[in-house]
C-alpha cells in the first residue's frame, strides 16, 4: 500500500504571495489533517477534513482554508503569504474512527522571503 | 485544555547506554497520549501510543513507555541506545475531536 504523498517538496514564494499545498492520502484513508511545524517547534493542528467536509480547525486565519476530493486527497491552501508562514506542512491520513493512527506524509517546506 | 510538557530540549547519551526522555500531561480525564519520532527531513512516525489500556506501552524499536497517573508523567525509555535512534522525539497527547497536540520536542544525541 502507498503511504501518504506530500507535493511540492520545497518551495520558495514572497510575501502576499498563495500558494497551494497538496496531499494524497493513505490507499483507504477517508480522514485527512494539516499541520503547520515552525522550525524548532513541534507540529501544530491547521484543520481537519472527513469526507470533504471540514471537522476541526486549529487557531489558524482563514486565510488558511483547504479542500478535500471525493478520492480523499486533500489541498492546503494559504492566501496573502507572511513571513512566519515559513514552515514545514506536514498532511496525515487515517481511517476513521476514534482509534485510528494517524500517517504523516514528509511534509512540504514553504520559504516566505 | 489538554497538553504536554517535554522536560528536555535536548538529551544525550552514548552508545549502549539508556535512554530516558521525559514528558508530563495535563487532562482533565483519561488521556490517549503518543510519541512520535522524526528523523531530519522525514515525516514523523509512530513509536507507540497509550489509550487506557496496559500502563507499560512497548512500541517499536526497543522504546517503551509508562503511563503513571498519580505522576500525570509518560515517559520515553529504551535501555541500550542506537546510532540510528538520533532523531527529533514528540510527546503527543489527542484532544476530544482527533486533533493532536504536540509537544516543543526533545533532540536525541547518540554519540559513538
């Protein structure tokens, strides 16, 4: 089975800048989440997607927003990029249902200059 | 609200020697507490997770750690330490709604 696929994986853009961020999850996984880890800092929670529908949502601005596809991949979006977006995204999936492991794809690194 | 404190940015230790990273929670009831670990420019990976069943949790890799309410700790053990076992470790407890909260994390330093 494919684990979870993150794309690009390094990219640079400039302040007011957005970009897209993107996610394929885990072959059978109907759950996704983003989360945001600031160099040096442990991963914090952006939101939640369960069968295209936002279900949870971190303390983050809603220049911030994502999508979920009927194929359970997912896209992090970010508008009007500032310098302390600067960071890696890191997208897990899982199975729903309140035990299921959560597997973390290897991120995208986003550089705001 | 829910959360996890790592007591150590950074932990050393030798070669086949013991490992101890430490970790405390705060819940107002029974938490499901994992750690994670991240080797440099990989995603994190599941070392074990603790959900109110056994106290001692064995995970993977030889790392085990034990959930002690009265000490609201959960700390990270493995006896005898591996070159391969430096990494970036996260103590992580999960909130009502699936989201997890980590914790600032702790750097293993293997040393030959």
């Amino acid at each position: 089975e494919t684990g979870v696929t993150q794309s690009p994986t390094h990219l640079i853009k400039t302040r007011g800048q957005q970009v897209t961020l993107r996610c394929s999850s885990q072959s059978g996984h109907n759950t996704v989440s983003w989360y945001q880890q600031a160099l040096g800092q442990g991963p914090q929670f952006i939101f939640q997607y369960y069968r295209e529908e936002e279900n949870g949502r971190g303390n983050f601005p809603p220049r911030f927003s994502g999508l979920q596809f009927p194929n359970y991949s997912s896209e992090l979006n970010v508008n009007a990029l500032e310098l302390d977006d600067s960071a890696l995204y890191l997208c897990a999936s899982r199975q729903g249902g309140d035990t299921g492991e959560l597997f973390f794809g290897e991120g995208s690194r986003l550089t705001v200059l | 609200a829910q959360s996890v404190t790592q007591l150590d940015s950074h932990v050393s230790v030798s070669e086949g020697t013991p490992v101890l990273l430490r970790c405390n929670y705060s819940s107002s009831y029974s938490p499901s507490l994992f750690w994670y670990v991240q080797h440099p420019n990989k995603g994190l990976q599941l070392l074990l997770k603790y959900t109110s069943a056994a106290t001692l949790v064995k995970g993977i890799n030889g790392f085990e750690a034990e959930f002690k309410k009265s000490e609201t700790s959960f700390h990270l053990t493995k006896p005898s330490a591996h070159m391969s076992d430096a990494a970036e470790y996260f103590c992580v407890v999960r909130t009502g709604f699936q989201k997890l909260v980590f914790g600032t994390g702790t750097r293993l330093l293997v040393s030959p």
